[in-house]
C-alpha cells in the first residue's frame, strides 16, 4: 500500500521549511548541498538547475552534473559502467566521475553540444529525417555490442529488488517483466486513491491474454537479447548541427530483446518516426508477434505508471481524465498501432 495514497518517493524527506514539493529547485539545491562534500568538483551556487523527475540535473562550466535521489539507485551507477564500455561509434557521453553518498548516486559528465532532438521545433522535414536515420544506425550499433561479462550480469540483474518490498519491483524497470513483477506492480496501482481497481484488472486480464509472448519469462530462452537503451525518445538524443552527438541517459538500459526499443517511440513519441524506423532498422520488426509483445509491453509501462504519475482527484472515465489513466484505457480497449 502507499502510504497515505501519496506518490512513490523513497528518499530521505526535504524539510518543509525548504519546500513541500520534491521536484522544486529548492529541494533539488537542498539535496545538491547534502552532497557538496562527496563531489569531486565545486558547484558554483549560480549552477543551472535543469529539472527532471526522475533525477536533478545541474549544468556549471560545460559540465552537468545528474543526481539520482529516488527509485533505484544503482541506475545512474549502472549507467556510468555502460558509458566507460560503449565503443567511440556510438556517440556518448563520458564519465568524469561517479558515486554515491547521502542516499543518493550522481555522475558527472562533459556537457554534449547541440540540444535535445524534442526541442528542435523548427528543424527541416529533410534534416528530421536524416537524425532518424542517423538514430537507427545509433541503434543498431548499440545492439550489435557486446559489454563485457560483468556489465551483462548488472543488465540481467536488479540486486536492490526483492518482492519482499513491492516498490523496489516498481523501480526496477520500465517494463515490469516477467509476469511475477508485473503482478507487484499491479497491485501497487490498485492501491493508488483515484484509480479504478477494475481498470487494472481489465489491464491485468488483457496482459494475461499477451503472457505467452513476454520475452523474460522463465521459460524463455531471450537468445536475441541484447543491450536495449530503454528510453530512446527524442528527450534523449542530443543533436549539433544535424549530426546526433550523444545519446544520453542510458540509466533504464536492459538485457533484453531488441524490440523492446520500440516501447519508447510507440508511447512516450506517440509512434512519431516508427515509420521512419521501419525503412531504417527493419529488424526492429521482424521478430516473431512484434505487435503483441509492444502491446504486452506498453501494458505493463502503463500499469507501472499510475504509481509513478498518480491522479490527484476523481476521475470521469472521459477526456479530461488523468493521461496515465486514459492511456492504459485505450491500450486496454485495443493496441495502438504504428
């Protein structure tokens, strides 16, 4: 159950004095002081403090710096290892530095130049389709790597979860698979005040409908499994002069069947570039009940996300319905297509 119907944040509480909200720049410089002691560099007080729910983001002298304070941990830890293995062919960030300390992890990078491909509002319809292409090579390069044993082993693994504690399983991965954590994190969501436990339900029994087709059952074998980045949305491809310079945040990146990428654009994009995709990577689509395996794993995305985004008010089963709620609606009523 979560306490007081309150959304998910296992991190030591920001003192009220300081701010009531965990995402505001005055919780994010309060637990950015917690850690000045533990950095390897100075923070200028006058940093750039660059938002994000899932971890702050400060940027000071071409440098930015990404705290970790909530979820899994080990993520950003985890990211950094996969940042100093990753092959010069696929445009990176490097690591300056990383560690862990107050409860928190963080990891220190050379700014990237160019800016998110999400923001480049007025870009040519010829050069948007050449970074999708340039993204599909990206990709397929990342895909065809091969980390060493130990960094395989911390992709496969999730050593902070235990099913003894139901919201380590939610922050384990985007998608809660197999079958065991999605039925965790289903019952975390039913939890959730505002949501409509039958809702979950129905997604639960159309999940159950699409079980033969999860990849990371025990019964699976996952021999095409590889190195997925798991948020490869237009947030988190830097871009300079047309050329992609970076792709960032690897901190989701899983073992896992390749077509597990195409969670990223099909929901969080929309299915915006898909098309584009097909023509560029058509391996990405060739795998067997490709359909019914995005569908299995936008379902399981969406149960997990009305614990990470919860309704704050009752909802009217119509449009103006809160949009985690109205997306697992429609995956409910049908899969969505690209």
């Amino acid at each position: 159950m979560i306490p007081d119907g309150a959304p998910y944040i296992d991190a030591t509480p920001v003192p009220v004095d300081v701010s009531t909200e965990p995402w505001s720049p005055e919780a994010a410089a309060w637990r950015l002081d917690r850690l000045r002691a533990h950095l390897p560099v100075r923070v200028p007080k006058d940093a750039t403090f660059a938002g994000g729910q899932a971890n702050d983001a400060w940027l000071f002298d071409g440098d930015v710096l990404r705290v970790c304070w909530r979820s899994d941990r080990r993520r950003l830890l985890r990211e950094a290892r996969i940042l100093e293995e990753l092959p010069d062919d696929i445009p990176h960030a490097a690591v300056s530095a990383a560690g862990a300390a107050e409860d928190m992890s963080w990891v220190l990078s050379p700014r990237l130049p160019g800016q998110p491909l999400f923001t480049m509002e007025h870009v040519s319809a010829p050069v948007l389709r050449d970074v999708f292409r340039q993204l599909a090579g990206h990709l397929r390069a990342l895909h065809a790597w091969s980390p060493s044993p130990s960094l395989r082993d911390e992709l496969i693994e999730r050593p902070d979860m235990s099913f003894d504690r139901p919201m380590s399983v939610w922050a384990a991965d985007f998608v809660p698979l197999p079958m065991a954590r999605l039925e965790v994190v289903a019952s975390l969501a039913r939890s959730v005040p505002f949501v409509d436990p039958a809702l979950v339900d129905a997604a639960t029994a159309r999940i159950g409908s699409l079980a033969r087709h999860d990849p990371f059952s025990p019964e699976a074998e996952l021999g095409d499994a590889c190195v997925v980045h798991g948020d490869a949305t237009a947030a988190n491809v830097m871009v300079h002069d047309g050329r992609i310079s970076g792709l960032i945040d690897f901190e989701y990146a899983r073992w896992a069947p390749r077509d597990l990428e195409l969670l990223s654009p099909v929901t969080f994009g929309m299915g915006f570039g898909v098309d584009w995709w097909q023509e560029d990577y058509p391996e990405l689509f060739a795998g067997e009940h490709v359909r019914d395996r995005v569908w299995l794993y936008e379902l399981c995305c969406a149960v997990r996300a009305l614990v990470w985004w919860p309704p704050q008010s009752p909802q009217r089963g119509d449009a103006t319905d809160h949009p985690p709620v109205q997306r697992l609606r429609e995956l409910v009523e049908a899969p969505t297509p690209w």
